[in-house]
C-alpha cells in the first residue's frame, strides 16, 4: 500500500455507509458484462414488472393475518397478465390498447375479430350437439322397451275406449237432464227472482214435510236448507212415482248429519234411531241402494253416500276436499242401523272408501249446494257425473222452477 | 122467557171430557231438554215457547221444530194433526 495516496484510494472496508459514491473510472468498464450477456443472465427481465416479487411477497403477509385481499390477488393478475402476453398478437387490437388512430385500419380489424370468435363459438356448438343427439338415436335403436310402451299404451287406450261405451250409451238420456226450459217457465222464474213485493211473501208450501218456500229464502244465492230439504223431498217423491227409471234410495235431509254427528257427546245413534223406522218411510234403508246424507261444514255443502249395493261409501266435495272421519260416523251408523232395523249384522269395516277422482268441481265460492243437489241428482239416475261448473246457470234454474211447481223431473 | 134449567143441565153433561194430556221432549244440539205436557189439541207453539224459556240464547222464533226427522212443526199446528204421542221427541235446530 502506498502511504502517500490514502485520499485518491481509500480502503473500502472502512468507507463510511453514506459517504458520497466513487466516481467511475473511465477507463473500466461501466456495467458487468455486455448486452448480450446480461439478457442471458435475466432471460425473463424484460418481459417481468418490477415489482413481480411483491405480488406473493404481499399477499403471503395479507394470508398470515386473513386479510381482506382476495387470497387470488397475486397470481390471478400474474396470470391475467401471462394469458394477454401469451394470446395471439392479432387479437389485442388497437382499440384495446386506446392507441387505434385510424378508423379504417380497426374496423377491419374488428370484424375479423368478431368473426374469429363467430367461428370459435359456432364451431363449438355444432360439434356439442351432434353429440348427444346421435346418443339419444343410438339409445332409441337399442332400446326396444319403447316400443313394448308404444303397443301397451295402444293396448290401454283400446281399453279404456271399451270402458268408455256403456258411459256414452248412458248418455244419451242426459238430453233430458239439460233440457231448456219454456218461454212461461223461464218467465215464472224471472218473475221469482225480481218480482218486487214483502220479501216474506209464501211462494210455495210443500204439505207433507210443511216446507215453506218464502220469496226471501228463494233468491238467496246458496240455496238455505229449506230449499235443500225441499228439493230432497221432491226428489223422493219423483222416486215413488217413478221408481222403474230411478234407483231405489234414501235421502236424508240436511239435520241429519248434524244430529248425528254433531250433538254434545259426539257420535249419537239414539237421537236418529226413531228417524228411519218402517212405518214412516215405507222401506228399510238395507232395502235401498243408495243413501245420501249431504254434511254441513260451516258454510260449505258435501255429500256423503253409502252404496248399499257396492258396499262402499263415497265422499263428494265440490271443493275437492275430502273427510274420512265422516265416512268413519256413517260406517258405525249403518251398522248399527240395519242392526236394530233389520237385526242383520254387517261388518262396514271391510267397505271401501270409493275414492272419485274426477268429480266436477265448483269454480266459485256460492255454488256448493247446487253442486250438491245434483251429484244426488245423478247418482240417483245411475249416471255419472256428466255436469260442470258452465252448466249451473241452467240447473239454478231448472231446480227453481221444479221448486216451484213441487214436482222434480 | 128464561130458558128452562134443565136444559142448562143438560149441555153441562154433553160436554166432553177433558182430553188425555201428552208429554212432549224437546231436544236441541246444545244438550238441552226441556218437556212439556199439553193436550192433543193445543197449539204445539206452547212447546216452542217452553223451549225457549229455556234457552235463552236462542233468539226467540229462530228455532226450527222438527218431528220424527222430517216433519217440520209449526206453533200454528196441534200435536194432533202430526200425530204426536205421548212420550214423542221434537229435535229443535237453530236456523240458519
């Protein structure tokens, strides 16, 4: 070391940490290595930011203490940043970048674009569909189940058609259930229904029940129990007069059920024993083949019917509800009734609960007791319930008119 | 002229003697039974007002009589004319 120059050439070791930077030679070279060697070096310099090791570096920290960041920060915008590098030059436009000056220039570059990814898309769906549609073909070939369904659906239709004869041969007497009615007849139940006059005003009395009609109860909307009973009546007394064209039953009025069923202790067969003894009615109820017995729920009309003949109850809601507690009353009822009537004993356990499906059903909130009277209409013709809610117009006032003359059809 | 007194007598001896009395049971869906005994030619609205004596919350002449389940009565009518007997049972309902 030479001593006389320790200013031009201090030892490094002892330089302080902020003491001014050495001036470069000259003569040295001013950087390691040459250009070329320095890209061999860092192949990836350029294409790198900066700041690419505080993309993990940061969201490594942020991860210890659950930060907020999306934990994906860091890499998904490094690989949103390698996907644009990697993707074909000609997509990344100049209107992306914002740098596009010339219209002509980009709008052709558009639309190659556009039908690029046209192509792209139209490519992938022709090639998906073919696909399972050429599966489904082959599954139907080699499926020849379908075909077994094919002949058994034809089977059942022509089944069901053989079924259907005797309902249509049936209704070929509905022609008279929807007769119209005559110029006087429809004139005599306007007048009813609008004639103006004391609303209490008698308008019919049917003597043997003494069932009076009072214009008051006549008009009301859902026909009262009065009208009910009444109808009821007529419809027993249309049975007696005709009893080759209807079939033989029982129709009990509307207090029936209530008494039955409806009394302080429930189920009460002593309150409607004296109801149905032969000296009143005529007839035993085993005799019948149907009995009706219409169920009052509150502000709603069902019927309940027990099919002597069949052995079975039915249950008929215009509402399309259903309740097996009153078919459970009827069943110990009938029971105990042809018991002490008839003294037989049937066991009304095993009867079924014939459950209908399709039975026309009221559209409204007032027409239950219309729908009511007629499924006793029907059932008592023996036909099936061919009505539906268009045709009550007519039965309202069919049904006042046969009120009126105290004569059911 | 008075008429006679044996004639007077006489009318006394035709009349006819009184008819045998019946009794009546009313019963309601309430539980209520209420009887009455009156006589074949009274007017049955003597039951109905007995029942509804009884029944103070059945407002007076809303109720509906009914005999042997189908037979509506009415005040105007005797017990006679339905053929009611003795021990016979009226079911009353609440109209609606």
């Amino acid at each position: 070391m030479n001593p006389a120059t320790p200013d031009l050439l201090p030892e490094r070791r002892k330089r302080r940490f902020d003491a001014p930077p050495l001036p470069r030679r000259f003569d040295a070279p001013q950087s390691h290595g040459r250009p070329s060697q320095r890209r061999r070096r860092w192949p990836f310099s350029p294409l790198l930011p900066e700041n690419f090791f505080a993309f993990d570096m940061g969201n490594f920290i942020s991860g210890l203490f659950g930060g907020r960041r999306p934990k994906d920060d860091g890499l998904g915008f490094y690989k949103g940043w390698c996907d644009a590098r990697s993707r074909d030059l000609t997509v990344i436009t100049d209107e992306e970048t914002g740098t596009g000056q010339h219209l002509l220039g980009r709008t052709t570059k558009d639309w190659s674009r556009k039908a690029a990814l046209e192509a792209v898309k139209g490519s992938q769906r022709q090639k998906s569909e073919p696909f399972y549609k050429k599966a489904l073909g082959e599954a139907r070939r080699n499926d020849n189940r379908l075909e077994e369904r094919g002949i058994k659906v034809r089977l059942e239709e022509e089944r069901l058609a053989g079924i259907r004869k005797p309902y249509k041969a049936a209704e070929e007497d509905l022609s008279e259930l929807f007769k119209p009615l005559t110029d006087e007849e429809e004139k005599e139940v306007h007048d009813c229904f609008h004639a103006r006059g004391p609303s209490s005003k008698v308008l019919v009395l049917h003597e043997p029940s003494n069932i009076e009609v009072s214009k008051e109860k006549f008009q009301c909307l859902i026909p009262g129990r009065w009208l009910l009973n009444l109808y009821l009546e007529l419809l027993k007394e249309r049975e007696k007069r005709e009893p080759k064209r209807f079939l033989k039953c029982h129709f009990f009025n509307t207090f029936f059920y209530k008494k039955l069923a409806c009394g302080k202790n429930g189920y009460d067969y002593k309150s409607v024993k004296r109801w149905t003894t032969r000296r009143k009615l005529g007839y035993d109820l085993i005799e019948c083949n149907k009995i009706f017995v219409p169920v009052h729920k509150d502000v709603h009309w069902c019927l309940a019917i027990i099919n002597m003949k069949k052995n079975t109850f039915q249950y008929l809601d215009s509402l399309g509800g259903m309740d097996h507690n009153v078919l459970n009353m009827l069943a110990r009822y009938i029971a105990e009734e042809v018991k002490d009537k008839s003294n037989e004993v049937i066991d009304t356990s095993s009867w079924q609960e014939d459950i209908v499906d399709d039975i026309p059903l009221q559209q409204n909130g007032w027409d239950c007791g219309m729908f009511m009277l007629k499924y006793i209409d029907f059932h008592s013709r023996g036909l099936s319930l061919s009505f539906r809610q268009k045709d009550m117009e007519y039965f309202r006032k069919r049904t006042a008119k046969e009120i009126l003359k105290l004569r059911a059809d | 002229m008075s008429p006679p007194p044996e004639q007077d007598r006489r009318l006394g001896v035709v009349k006819p003697e009184p008819e045998p009395m019946i009794k009546l049971k009313v019963l309601d869906n309430e539980g209520r039974r209420v009887f009455h005994t009156m006589r074949m030619s009274d007017k049955l609205q003597a039951v109905m007002d007995a029942y509804y004596a009884k029944a103070p919350d059945v407002t007076y002449g809303s109720g509906t009589f009914m005999f042997d389940g189908s037979i509506r009565l009415r005040g105007s009518e005797t017990p006679a004319e339905h053929g009611l007997q003795d021990d016979d049972v009226i079911d009353s309902y609440e109209d609606l």
